[in-house]
C-alpha cells in the first residue's frame, strides 16, 4: 500500500501535471490546483518556447507524455556557441544523445495537463494557495476563493516563487533574481543565418548581453533575449510595458551584434513576448516538514543556461510519486526522495549558476568570457552529458530504504 492515498499538488505547470499522473499510476489519488484561470488557448498567458533535454523526455516517457510532446515539438540537432559576432562553433558531445526538443510553452502545458486528465487527475483552476492547516492524519489548504481541499500529503509544484516553500520553513531562502529578463522574438531567414540547418541552435554571447536563436522548420528564426535590468519585473509588469519600448531597449542593447542587432530590427510589437524574469534557487534547507513536499522549481530552479529546469522538474515529480509507491511511510518516503534527488539537482545547479555569471553585462563578464569556452565545452564533454542527459528511472523497479537505491 503508497503511504499516502490522496494528494494535493499546488500548480499545474510542469512539475504539478507529471507529479499528479504519476502519483495516480502509484494509486494515490491526487489532484491538481491552480492559482492561475484556465486560459487553454495561451497557456495561462505563460508564452516563449523551453527546451528538454533526452532526460526530461525519458521521464515523459514514463509517465506516457512522450509521443505527445515529441510530435508537438521540434528537434534541436546542432548546438553552436558564438562570442563577439565570431563565426558560431559547434558544441562537441551531444551526438550519443537524441537531439533535445524545443516546444512552446503553452503547447507543453497543454499536453501535460491532457495526460493527467485522460489518467483521471482532476485540475482545477483559479485556486491559488494562501494557507495550509496540518492535521496528524492529512492537511487542509485553503483557497484565495475561499474553498478548500483536504488530502493525506501536499505537495509543492509552485514555482520559484513558491508559497508552500514558505510554509514549509518561513526561514527558507527565495529566489534569486539574475538581474535579467527574458524576451523572445520571430523573424525571417536572412543572409546572416542562411548557412544554419534548421534545427541548430546558437547560444550567442553578444557585446551588452546574451541571447540565442535557433532555425525552426519552417526556416524562420526564433529568438531569446536575456536582457540585463538591474531592476526586477514580474511577469504581468513587464507586460505592461509597451512592446514598443521594449523593442528600442532591445535594439540598442544588441545594436552592435550579428546577427542580433537585426534580430532585435526585425522583430514586431506583434511577435515580441516577454517570458519572465530569470531566476535560480539557491539550495533549501528542507525539501519537507510533516506531510508538505517540494518538487520542480520549488525547490531546485537551476539558471536557464543548464536547459535542465523543466527536464529536471519532470524527473523530480516522478521519483516523488515513485518514493511514496515505495516507502512505507510519508516520513520516509520524503526522505527518500530528497537523498534521491538533491545531490543529482545541486550539482547541475552549480554548473548553471558559473555560465550564468558569464551572461552579466560589462567588462567583469568580458573576463569570465574567456573562461566560458571551457566551460560550455566541459558542459559539453561525455561524463557530464551523459550524467545530465543520459539520466534514466526505472520506474517498474521498487524501491527500499536501503541507501544504496536511494543514493
Ligand atoms: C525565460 C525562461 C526560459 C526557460 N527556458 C527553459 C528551457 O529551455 N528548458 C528548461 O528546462 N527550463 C527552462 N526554463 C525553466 C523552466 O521554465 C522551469 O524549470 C519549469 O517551468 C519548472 O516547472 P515547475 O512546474 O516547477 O514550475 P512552473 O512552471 O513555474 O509552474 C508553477 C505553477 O504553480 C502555479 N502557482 C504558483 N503559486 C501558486 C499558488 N499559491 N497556488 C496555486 N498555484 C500556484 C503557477 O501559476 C504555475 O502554473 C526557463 C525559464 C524561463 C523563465
């Protein structure tokens, strides 16, 4: 018998969905719970695009998202880097693995939440978290609407900006801002990126700041800003901007880079989306009290320069679901999932948080540039791909407390 028979996920995003399906093919019942309204056709207004790496898909695969997703997104084949404007260079070391897969936000959120669905987790949306009670058997949590529901665990899949974090341990740390915000755009081909195959992906390392592109099937170019603001803007603010303003910062910031200078010309008010600002989590002290979990960006947001955020929030809510199949009791089986998760998702972190240092504006960055090559091409070198990307679960297999399986 799971150790738990009902669950609440808090947040339907990426973690939420894959938790919540696998904790029903576990036999806990869980459901989801949203703060956000449902919006099908805009992914709650979400937007941009996310990578996932071989390793998130596997985990998809598990959980019987993979076809889905893979047919709704496109391979990325080739990754270049390129400094100042220079020619782009291949990344060695990606061709053991199937190629990552970039798909639309909205698209994703879309699928994974179908899948729960057609397992028979219940999503309800508008239903923001503001308060848990804790009972000896089970929680209470409790709606900005008003309601609320009651299970056996909660579990946390709310984001960087995570409330069940905070309940959790009022003392944890929040997330740190990396003093950028994230932007993307769509243009047309031109003689600049003529010579890229589509499916290849160019991390560019621009003079004022970062950003990258890549060619889509279609042959257009798509586009990802990371702009420097020392000021941080939530989502909904840097929305309320006109897309107007955003573009003059834009092409100033990228004026003097190939091809971003006319990347950022080219892009409209129309196809220019903010995606949000850029954070990591720094480690947290407790992944869990009584019946309350962390999984996903809650609790191990790595800088987006790893590409591992979702893949690893996907493989956290799996092996959760997988310690509460297994263990015998909530105690243990939160146990068990953090000595089977942290080492793994500190040590990825780590890597993005030393690249993410190189995407800083000004001439301290200009120096970690120099260290940079070394580092994307040690990110890119066998051992650590193959410890990143070639991460597998085997589901079917049980569990024990035995340190060694849960190492
Ligand atoms: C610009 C940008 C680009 C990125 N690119 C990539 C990429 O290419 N590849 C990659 O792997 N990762 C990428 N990431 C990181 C990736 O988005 C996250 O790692 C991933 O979304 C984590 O999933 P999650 O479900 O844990 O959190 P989220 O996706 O943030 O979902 C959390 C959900 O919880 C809900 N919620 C919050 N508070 C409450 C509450 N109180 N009550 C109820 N619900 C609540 C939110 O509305 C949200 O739907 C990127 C991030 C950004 C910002």
């Amino acid at each position: 018998m799971p150790a738990a028979q009902t669950a609440l996920v808090i947040g339907g995003g990426i973690a939420g969905p894959v938790a919540a399906t696998a904790l029903g093919m576990a036999g806990i019942d869980a459901a989801v719970y949203e703060a956000r309204p449902a919006d099908p056709a805009s992914a709650n207004g979400i937007g941009g695009s996310l990578a996932i790496e071989p390793n998130g898909l596997a985990a998809l695969g598990i959980v019987g998202a993979e076809d889905a997703v893979r047919a709704a997104a496109s391979p990325i084949t080739h990754s270049m880097m390129s400094i100042a404007s220079k020619p782009g260079r291949e990344l060695p070391g990606r061709n053991e693995f199937p190629p990552r897969l970039l798909i639309d936000r909205g698209v994703l959120h879309r699928t994974l939440r179908d899948r729960a669905e057609q397992t028979g987790v219940r999503i309800h949306d508008g239903k923001k978290l503001i308060r848990v009670d804790e009972h000896p058997e089970g929680v209470t949590a409790h709606f900005t609407d008003g309601t609320s529901a009651s299970a056996d665990v909660l579990i946390g899949a709310d984001g960087v900006h995570s409330i069940v974090r905070r309940l959790i341990d009022p003392n944890a740390p929040s997330a740190r801002y990396l003093n950028l915000l994230g932007f993307e755009g769509l243009v047309d081909d031109a003689p600049d990126t003529a010579d890229l195959v589509p499916g290849t992906m160019t991390f560019a390392f621009g003079k004022r700041a970062y950003y990258l592109y890549w060619k889509r099937p279609d042959g257009r170019i798509g586009w990802g800003a990371n702009l420097p603001s020392p000021q941080y803007m939530s989502l909904k603010e840097a929305r309320a901007v006109p897309a107007e303003e955003w573009l003059h910062t834009l092409r100033t910031t990228y004026a003097n880079d190939v091809p971003g200078a006319r990347l950022a010309a080219e892009t409209t008010a129309e196809t220019l989306q903010a995606v949000g600002a850029l954070h990591i989590m720094p480690p947290v002290p407790h992944w869990h009290r009584g019946r309350m979990v962390l999984v996903g960006d809650a609790v191990h947001a790595p800088s987006n320069s790893t590409g591992q955020g979702a893949s690893l929030a996907m493989e956290s809510a799996i092996q959760l679901a997988r310690c509460l199949r297994d263990l015998p009791d909530v105690s243990s089986a939160f146990d068990g999932y953090e000595r089977l998760r942290r080492t793994r998702v500190e040590k990825i972190a780590a890597r993005g948080a030393r690249i993410s240092h190189a995407k800083a504006p000004g001439p301290i960055a200009q120096r970690f540039m120099r260290v940079l090559l070394p580092l994307m091409v040690k990110a890119s070198n066998a051992k650590t791909m193959a410890a990143e990307k070639g991460y597998t679960i085997d589901w079917e297999t049980p569990l024990t407390e035995d340190t060694k399986t849960l190492a």
